[in-house]
C-alpha cells in the first residue's frame, strides 16, 4: 500500500471514529441519563474532537477488517480507544504531570478550562471508554466484551499505561539515569500497552486463531515501542508547529528516553529494528495482503512527521 493510499484510509477511519465520538459526546443527556454537565461535557468533547491521528481507532479497526470483521464494533472499540487516549494526554499535560501548554495545536485542556475540569473530563472518558465496550453494540458475545474491558483495564492501570507513566514521573526526579531495559519497559507500559491492546482489540473481535493473534500480538507490542521512540525523536528534532505541542521538552525535564540513553542515531537503529520486527509478525500472522494496512501503519509510525 503507498503512503497516499495509507493516509485516505487511515484519514476515512479517523472521520467514522470523530462522528461516533459527535454522538456518544452529544451536550444533550443520552437515554437514561440524567444530566449531561455543560462545562464536563464540553472539555470532553474539547480533548478528544480536536484533531489527533486517531491511530489507536485504526490498529484495532485495521486488524479486525484483516482478519475479516468489518462492521460498526471495531469502530465503537477505536472509540473506547481514542477516549482512554485522550483521558492519558489530559493528564499527562497537567501541571503535576509534563506541565503542557500546548497540545494538538491548542491549548491544553486544563488550560483552555481549569484543572478541576480537566482531571475530571479525564475521568469521565475513562469510565465512558468502558461503558462503550461493555455495551452488546460492541459485540454480541459477552465473553467477547468481557475479554476487551479485562484486556482494557490490564493495559491502561497499574501495569499498563498508569503504572508506565509513574515510573516516568519517578525517572524524571531520579538523580540516576535508567538502564535501557529499565527505559524499554518503562516505555511499553506507559505507551506499549494501549496500542498492543488496540491491536488485540481488533483479533478479539475477528475472533483470530491463536496463532494469528500470537503473531499480531508481536506486532502490536513492536509497533508499541517504536511509536514512543518516535515521539521522543519528535521531540528531540520536530519542530512546534508540524507537532502541535512543545519540543526539546524531554531533555529540558529529564525524561528517561531512548533518544537520552542511545543517542539519535542508537534511537533511530532501535526504531528500524522494531519496524522490521513488526514487519516480520505481519507477514508470519497469515492475514496476506489483508494486512498491508497495518504494514503501512508500522511504515508509517517510522516515518511519521506528527
Ligand atoms: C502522543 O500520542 C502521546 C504518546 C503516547 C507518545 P499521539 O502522537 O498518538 O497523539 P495524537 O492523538 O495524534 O494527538
Ligand atoms: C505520553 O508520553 C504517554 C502517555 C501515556 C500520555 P509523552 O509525555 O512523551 O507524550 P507527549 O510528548 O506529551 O505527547
Ligand atoms: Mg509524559
Ligand atoms: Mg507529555
Ligand atoms: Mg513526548
């Protein structure tokens, strides 16, 4: 697939997931609730409806179309994906965390509302990321929906997304610097783990053969890694207005990256060999060229400019 034809598909999924995100964040209350509050809704509907790539949505509706799943429940799980994202980015700008201005050309939120709100909006996209997979709309099998809130839960709490980001926190105040291991693992928490999970997502849904979702799983936790790298690339060598939020800020505040340990050419080598890792899972999966989605996506992730 050539990277105009990635970018329509990945430009379509991104619009299918923003006009469910318009619905399940209506200002108006849905069926059963009582109040919708105007300023929670609106710094939620602030965070997640401005921009973003949107490639959470995608890993998991990308895998469920190649392994032959192509109707609305790999969509409302991009949707519980993107929610959780957007939850993790409003937090990580506050002050107590990375202290962000700017996040996806904008203010951040707790800076275009208060940071009362903005824990809170995070809160609610939380709650509201497992209420969508709980729902049968998901998936008709319970078993189904009750594997992707276990799978969501493991890979954003303790061990997964929360736990990764305390030990960012933990390195940044540490007068040590981490070994790459320490680095490697730290990363695949805190970003790794929601993005493997996209993908598993997507083969819980296709209801993949074992070896398939083996062979996928290798490749979500590949490209897991890879897109920390990047970012951390990103903010080493990008510039603020192609990425919308602040760079140079990792080396400012002492975070424990890749790109600190190795250096940009070791961090650049290191992204390669996880593409090509990701690359070989793809092709050991068995999903043949229903997979050159997600062979993109691995490109993609490489070569990503924001
Ligand atoms: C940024 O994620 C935060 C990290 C996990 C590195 P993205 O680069 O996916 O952010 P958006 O959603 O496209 O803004
Ligand atoms: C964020 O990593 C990872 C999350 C869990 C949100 P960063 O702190 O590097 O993300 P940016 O650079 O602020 O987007
Ligand atoms: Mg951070
Ligand atoms: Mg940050
Ligand atoms: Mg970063």
């Amino acid at each position: 697939m050539d990277e105009s034809t990635f970018a329509a598909r990945l430009a379509e999924t991104a619009a299918a997931i923003e006009r469910e995100l318009e619905i399940v964040l209506s200002a108006e209350p849905r069926p059963g609730e009582p109040a919708r509050p105007a300023r929670l809704i609106a710094a939620m509907r602030y965070a997640t409806l401005g921009g973003g790539k949107r490639l959470r949505p995608f890993l998991a509706v990308e895998t469920a179309r190649a392994l032959g799943r192509a109707d609305k429940g790999p969509r409302r799980a991009g949707v519980a994906l993107e929610c959780i994202h957007a939850y993790s980015l409003i937090h990580d700008d506050l002050p107590a965390m990375d202290d962000d201005d700017l996040r996806r050309g904008r203010p951040t939120t707790h800076r275009a509302f208060d940071e009362a709100t903005a824990i809170l909006a995070g809160d609610a996209l939380q709650a509201l990321a497992f209420e969508m997979l709980a729902d049968p709309a998901t998936d008709p099998s319970a078993d189904v929906r009750a594997a992707l809130c276990a799978g969501l839960a493991r890979a954003v709490g303790l061990s997964g997304m929360v736990g990764g980001q305390m030990l960012d926190i933990d390195a940044e105040r540490s007068m040590s610097p981490l070994s790459v291991s320490a680095i490697v693992r730290l990363q695949a928490m805190k970003t790794g783990a929601l993005l493997s999970f996209s993908v598993e997502a997507g083969t819980r849904l296709a209801g993949a053969s074992p070896a398939a979702s083996a062979a996928l799983s290798t490749y979500g936790r590949s490209i897991g890694a890879a897109f920390q790298i990047a970012d951390d690339l990103l903010d080493a060598e990008g510039d603020a207005a192609t990425l919308g939020k602040r760079v140079r800020k990792d080396a400012e505040r002492n975070k424990a990256t890749l790109v600190g340990a190795l250096g940009i050419e070791g961090a650049r080598r290191e992204l390669a060999r996880l593409i090509g890792e990701a690359e070989s899972a793809l092709d050991s999966s068995g999903v043949g060229a229903a997979g050159d989605g997600l062979r993109a996506t691995a490109r993609f992730v490489a070569t990503r400019k924001n």
